[in-house]
C-alpha cells in the first residue's frame, strides 16, 4: 500500500479541523478546514497511537496544535539561578543550611568578624562556589566567568537585596545593597575580595552599611 496516499487519504477524508464562530442568533457554529497533506509511516503509526486515547485522529491533531501553542508561550528555559538552585539541590545538600532572613541578620550581627576572617582565609568560600559552578579551577575560568559566578553565588545566597554588574573599556562595576548591616557588608567584602585576590584580579572595593561597590579591572 502506498503509505503516504493513505495517510493523505485519512487526513482529507476524516479528519477535518474547527473553528468556532458566533452566528447571528447568538448560538456557536463550526467553521470547518480541510486539511490536505501527506505524513511518513513513522507518524502515521503514532497518530493511531494517540487516537486511542482522544477517540478520533481529528482530536489528537487538534490536542498536538494546541500543546504546540500553549509551549510557544511558555519562558525560554529557566535562569542561571534556577539552574543552579536545581544542581545545588542534588550536589550540596550536605553542606548547606538554608534558614530565614531574619535569623541570618541576627547571625551575622552577632558574628566575630575575626574569626570569619580566618574561616575566609582558610576555606575561600566564594571561590568554592564560582569553582563549583563551572566545575573547573579558578585560574581555568575567565574574568567574565569570575564576575558571573561571583553575582550568581551572592543572588543564590540571597546575601543582597538588589544587585547590578556595569562595565566599561578597562573595568567591570558590581554594586548591591543589602539589609545586613556593617557587618553584612564586611563578610560579603571578605568572601568576594578572597576569591578575587585567588584569581590574581585587580580591583578596588568599598562599602557601606548597606551597599558594596567592587571595581574590577580588566
């Protein structure tokens, strides 16, 4: 049998797409198209397949051209931050704790900031992370990428409540504000100032009770 005349066949003769229209009295009528064109056997196959399930072959063309639809307006994949919060869910649920905003504020007022000192010094928290999230070294990486992984640790830790990345022929300006107080700012300084001065980047920085500049040049 010739497959492609008969799958035309089925689609010309018994399968006819609709169109709801209002008629003068009010009611609904169906507008109807007829819908010429040839499948492979493959497709074929799988039409019957699905009509099983939606009673007629009309009924699965017009469930596929409205999953087609409702897709297209669908968001084009998920952020950086989603992507990362998935993968940290799988890799790293053992070393973190995650815990709410207020109790961070009153940890962080409390904090020695000496004693985070030397725990930045020795562990190098950010620069874990930026390694982390482009699984290779820090020298490895790029100053874009440094930047990026930088910005998105600190979006994931939700350490700042706005934060911005500008850049120019000879630097890149990162500037956030926060509602940690000073010492949210001098951890944040800490941690992002260790993985800079790991990855031999040059840059100023300065911060205030509730915002931090970095300048990193290029």
């Amino acid at each position: 049998m010739n497959v492609s005349w008969y799958a035309q066949k089925i689609l010309t003769d018994d399968k006819i797409i609709q169109k709801m229209e209002p008629n003068l009295s009010g009611g609904i009528i169906m507008k109807k198209y007829r819908v010429n064109t040839t499948i492979s056997q493959k497709h074929h196959d799988i039409l019957k397949k699905h009509a099983e399930k939606y009673g007629t072959q009309q009924s699965t063309l017009e469930h596929a051209l409205e999953g087609l639809e409702n897709n297209s307006n669908q968001p084009k994949g998920l952020s950086k931050e989603l992507k990362v919060w998935m993968r940290a869910g799988n890799e790293v649920k053992d070393i973190l704790v995650i815990f709410q905003k207020d109790l961070g504020r009153m940890l962080i007022e409390n904090a020695d900031i000496e004693q985070f000192r030397e725990y930045v010094k020795n562990v190098n928290p950010a620069m874990f992370a930026v390694e982390w999230l482009y699984n290779k070294p820090l020298k490895e990486c790029t100053l874009q990428e440094l930047i990026d992984g930088l910005i998105c640790n600190i979006k994931i830790q939700s350490s700042a409540d706005t934060i911005t990345c500008t850049e120019d022929g000879q630097s890149y300006a990162i500037h956030m504000t926060h509602s940690f107080g000073i010492k949210g700012s001098q951890t944040l300084v800490m941690m992002n100032e260790r993985a800079l001065e790991s990855y031999g980047a040059k840059f100023e920085s300065n911060y205030s009770e509730r915002s931090i500049t970095f300048k990193i040049f290029k």
